[in-house]
C-alpha cells in the first residue's frame, strides 16, 4: 500500500530495545499467553488520551487487563439501532467468552472529550455537533445536566466523574452484563485518575461520592 511508510527510527530502536530486554525478560510469560490463552484479571474501559496509562497505574503485566479504549472512556446506551458496536462488542467478548469477574472505568482529569461535551451543551463549540467526536461526545450530555452549580472548572471536573457513573448506568441496559453482575460474577468499578497529581479516586457505592484509594 502506497500509504504505509516505515516506522520512525525512534520507534524501531524502542523496539529493538524491548526486544533485546522487555521480551527476554517476560518471554516465559509472553510464550504461556500464546500457547495457552489469556485469562485476565478485569477489563478496562479507559480514555484514548496518550496520559492516561492504566498498566502503569496498576503495575499490570501483560495478560492481565482486557483494555478497551475510546474518546472519554465511555460506555454508550444499549440502543435498538445497535449503531454503537465498538465498544458492545469489547464487552460482549470480555464478558461472556474471556468472562471478566470485574469490570473497571477509569475515568481521568483533563479529558478532552468530556470537556468537549461540556463546550458543546454550554453552546461554547460551534462546529464540534457535526464531527465525528462531537457526535460520540453529546451522548455524555446526560453528566452535565446533573452538574450542580458553581466554578467552570469544578463543573468539567465533576464530569468527568458523572461520565463515569453514566457509563456505569449505561452498562447494566446490556443484557449480558445485568445478568453477570446479579449472578455475582462481574463486579463494576468506577475510577478516576488525577494526571498530574498521580492519585486514583474510586467510587464509593454506600458514600455516593469518590474517594481516594
């Protein structure tokens, strides 16, 4: 394909490195997860965003995270349409194939696409509804009506925690997960990370608000 160009020198010399070390040092690992399979400990729903690194957070080995990533670590509503496959899909396979027993939502401070929701129910993104982040970004919509009043800042950031708890909300409308989850067998989990400050909150069901870990 005319389009494919080779990697960047930076790029190749990384994975030359790992290669030489990463591999060698996890091979026994890496050579169990191909032969046998993976089994992971929890799947992850987090944010596309280059910052937010949740293996790192949780010093995970490969093996243990089914990750999947998108624009504000969101789980849309089971529709009828079924028109928002990504991300039902990931979950469909973790949940009933690799049968996850927990399910995390990592959420994290900065997040562009929530602040993107918020410019854009503010009327403050003229242009954002007709692109394709605009219209993943609005089904947020439902977090900043709850917002309660106060500073801009304090508001995008209690957003992106309501995003969060949304995404929770939105995960029991599939079939497959309201049924593990009363079986016992899928916990959920709602996280948010604060970049700069490297601290996790975590939702505390019985305090109704986030704490830290």
């Amino acid at each position: 394909m005319q389009y494919a160009h080779p990697l960047p020198d930076t790029l190749l010399e990384r994975y030359k490195s790992w290669r030489d070390n990463g591999f060698s040092e996890n091979e026994p690992l890496l050579r169990t997860l191909a032969d046998d399979g993976q089994s992971p400990q929890a799947m992850v729903i987090s944010c596309c965003d280059s910052r937010v690194h949740v293996t790192s957070l949780f010093e995970a080995a490969q093996g243990t995270f089914f990750v999947h990533r998108n624009i504000a670590n969101f789980v849309p509503p089971n529709t009828a349409d079924g028109d928002q496959t990504g991300t039902a899909a990931a979950l469909e396979y973790a949940i009933t194939v690799l049968k996850v027993p927990h399910l995390i939502i990592v959420g994290h401070s900065a997040c562009g696409g929530v602040r993107g929701c918020y410019d854009l129910c503010s009327g403050n993104a003229p242009g954002l509804e007709d692109s394709f982040v605009g219209k993943w970004v609005k089904h947020l919509r439902p977090a900043f009506d709850r917002l309660p009043e106060g500073g801009e800042t304090d508001r995008v950031t209690a957003m992106e925690k309501e995003a969060v708890l949304l995404s929770l909300e939105n995960l029991m409308g599939y079939g497959f997960v309201a049924a593990a989850v009363n079986a016992g067998t899928l916990q959920l989990h709602a996280l948010w990370n604060d970049i700069g400050a490297g601290t996790v909150e975590a939702f505390d069901a019985e305090r109704g608000a986030f704490a830290a870990l």
